[in-house]
C-alpha cells in the first residue's frame, strides 16, 4: 500500500521560516525608498505617541501635586498653624484671667472659650484629613488626649483661685508647663511636617519637565532631520504633513516651556509667602507665650522659681537681639516690599509692648504688686494689655496680608497648569497624524 506523501509535505512546508527573501518582499523591508519612507514615518509617528504619552504623565503628575498641595495640605498646614495660635492663645488668656483675682473678666474668659472650641474643631477637621499611616496622628491623638487634662488643671485653678487660696497657682503653673512643653511642641511639630509636604509639593508641581522636554525635542529634531533630507532628494519644497507635524510640537514645547515658567515662578512666590506666613505665624505664637509668661510672674509674685526670662526669650525670638531681626526680620525678607509696611508697624508694636512690660516689672520689683496688676491688665493705653492687645492685632493683620498673597500666588499656578496634561498629549498626536499623512503623500508617488 503506497502512502501519500504529498499532505505531509506541505505541512512541513508551512512550519518551516520564511526565506530571506520572502521577508524582504514586505513593504517596509528592503533597500527600496518607499520601504525606507515607512520605516522612517513609523520611526516618527512613535516618536509623536511618546511624546503624547510622556506629556500627559507628567502633566496629570504637576497638577495633582500642585492640587494637592492647594487642597488636603495646605488646609493640615493652615489648620496647624490656626490650632497652635488657638491654644497658645487660650493658655494667654488663662494667666491673665488668673491675675485678676477671684472671678476673671468675662471677656478673657469668653476668649479663652472661644480659644477651645476653635481648638477642638480644628483637632476634628485634622484627625479627618490625615491618613492612617501618615506621621501626624500620633501628634493629633497627642494633642487630643492632653488638651481635656489641661482644661481640667485650668478649671481647677480658677476655682482655688475665687476661694483665695494660693494652691491655685501651681495648678495654673502645671497647666501651662503642659501646654508649653507637651501640647504646643506637638502641634508646632504637625505643623512642621505639613510644611515640608507643601513645599515637596509645590517643588514638584515648577520642577523642569526634563523628560518631555527630552522625547518632544528628539522627535522634533528627527522631524526637521526627515523634512530636510527629503527636500533635498525631491529638490521640492517642504513636506506639508512633515512641517505640520514640526509645527505642533513646537507649539506642545512652547506650551510646556511656558506653563513651567508661570509655574514656577508663582510657586516661588508662594513659597516665599508661605515663609512669610510661617514666621509670622511663629512670632504671634510666642508673643502670647510671652503675654502668658508675664502673667504666670505676677502670679508667683516673683517668688519661687518664676522668672521674667521666659518674656525676654519670647519677645528676643519676635526681635532679635538687636531689636531688628529675629521673626519679624525673616518674615520681612520673605514678604517683599508689599508686605514690609505691615511687618514695620508689628516691631514698632512690640516695641511698645517690650515697654509697657518693663513699667510692669518696675512696679513689681518695687513691691506695688497692685499697681502692676493694674498696669498688666487694666485699661491704660499706654499699659501692657492695650499694647499687647494692638501688637496682636497688627500680627493678625499682617497674617491675613500674607496669606492672601500665598493664595493668590498658587492659585495662579494652578490656573497656568490648566490643559496642561490634555493640550500639548492632543498636539502630539495630531504631529503623529500629520507625519504619517506626509509620509504617505511620498510613498503614493511611487505607486
């Protein structure tokens, strides 16, 4: 019985490699110009698909950062600075409250309340915002878990306090050590991390878009390369699909050069307001540790351990040690001449203040204990409370100056980011169209 052997070898004929030469009949194979025009136009359109992919990468990558650091962050970071002043604030208002004697004034009362409340909500509004595994919660639950202790010492010295009994004061005293060394540092350490991870923010959202600039200006010049060496085989003029499709990306490249500029530059503006801010912000925290110290000093009636040292530390912070420097120096160089006006009427402000506190001492040190309660927390204009009083309001004006312009600043940023990740993607692959379509136009001539 004889087989056919016919089936067989056909089969084996279809597994085996295409011969040389069958690869070189392909169309993009081959020494042929329009096999070297398909290579050359598939070689650009994937030039012109990176480009659009790489674009919208990092511009999707620029403008979650910047929204990111104009969203969650910065709210942590204000958010922080707001609760720091809140119980800085209500600690100031506690001492003073105390030096009354029996019931404090309703009004520093009211404040300190007020102080509280502010501080509890913004507590809330941070545990909320802050992920399970980031570095502040362990500083909020810090905060939160000490805050109702300091309450309680508070209470229970202003109520030794209305009976007259010395044992107040070191529940007074206690209470603030609290405050002073385990409450603030937390929140003033929250506070810190938020700012580092708004600047790393920011700094990705201006940073030099070194890759797209890479792809797109490769592609560009392979582009302008191919528009060249073609006109001058076909002594014609420019390939039309070739110049539309270096024309685009010129535009994509002046898009992201200019987006990156504005970008840039009002996110060093804002950076430096945010400076601004944060010293202003540090100078306003220890001015009321210093308003506090002065009270906690007339409490102890300069006895025992207390000590004016704590004002002079605070208020050398705010100055300087030469009176023109310190916080108020730092704020003033990052401010820039808009916000210099405000920053001299808060040294001129404290300046005061510095004063009216040495006429408090004065009268201390004599043993007019009286009059120098009076002149700490009377109604003399020219006495420590009004002077402190209008030295924080002028720190409160000038915050507000600042962070105007901070949030000015970035949202200009975010606007010049706008289209950013869609525009120069579209342009890009409309440059990849447009090179393929030319490539095209020059295989048809030889068909």
């Amino acid at each position: 019985m004889s087989l056919d052997v016919q089936p067989l070898t056909r089969a084996r004929a279809a597994f085996q490699p295409r011969p040389l030469s069958r690869l070189r009949s392909l169309p993009v194979a081959g020494p042929s110009t329009p096999a070297r025009l398909l290579r050359l136009g598939a070689v650009l359109v994937v030039g012109c698909l990176l480009t659009a992919a790489v674009s919208l990468g990092s511009g999707l990558s620029r403008q979650s950062a910047t929204a990111e650091g104009d969203g969650r962050v910065a709210a942590l970071s204000m958010d922080a600075a707001a609760l720091y002043r809140s119980l800085a604030d209500a600690d100031a208002m506690a001492t003073s409250g105390y030096v009354a004697g029996g019931v404090e004034p309703a009004t520093v009362r009211a404040r300190y309340d007020d102080d509280l409340a502010q501080a509890a909500e913004r507590l809330v509004r941070a545990a909320g915002e802050l992920d399970a595994a980031d570095p502040g919660r362990p500083l909020v639950a810090t905060v939160a878990g000490q805050l109702p202790v300091y309450s309680g010492l508070i209470e229970t010295a202003r109520f030794y306090n209305r009976q007259g009994l010395p044992l107040g004061q070191s529940y007074l005293g206690s209470g603030s050590r609290l405050m002073r060394e385990t409450v603030l540092p937390a929140v003033e350490q929250l506070r810190r991390q938020q700012s580092v991870t708004l600047a790393d923010d920011y700094g990705r959202g201006g940073a030099i878009p070194f890759a797209v600039l890479l792809v797109c200006g490769a592609t560009l010049a392979a582009l302008l390369d191919a528009g060249m060496r073609e006109r001058r085989r076909t002594k014609r003029t420019v390939n039309p699909g070739l110049g539309a499709a270096a024309g685009l990306l010129v535009v994509a490249m002046l898009w992201w050069v200019t987006a990156t500029v504005v970008t840039d530059a009002r996110l060093d503006a804002a950076i430096r307001h945010g400076g601004a801010t944060t010293a202003l912000d540090d100078a306003r925290a220890a001015v009321l540790q210093a308003r506090s110290n002065e009270s906690l000093v007339l409490v102890a009636r300069s006895g025992g351990s207390a000590s004016d040292a704590g004002f002079t530390g605070q208020l050398t912070r705010v100055l300087g040690t030469d009176g023109t420097g310190g916080l108020l120096g730092t704020a003033a160089d990052d401010a820039g001449p808009d916000g210099a006006g405000a920053i001299d009427e808060v040294r001129a402000a404290a300046h005061r203040w510095q004063q009216a506190h040495q006429q408090v001492r004065q009268l201390d040190d004599a043993g007019r204990y009286t009059d120098a309660v009076a002149a700490a927390i009377g109604t003399d204009p020219a006495g420590s409370r009004a002077t402190f009083e209008r030295l924080d309001a002028a720190l409160a004006g000038a915050l507000a100056t600042q962070r105007a312009a901070l949030d000015a600043d970035a949202g200009s940023a975010s606007g010049a980011l706008t289209g950013l990740a869609i525009g120069p993607m579209v342009l890009a692959l409309l440059a990849g169209a447009a090179a393929a379509a030319g490539i095209a136009l020059r295989v048809r001539e030889y068909r």
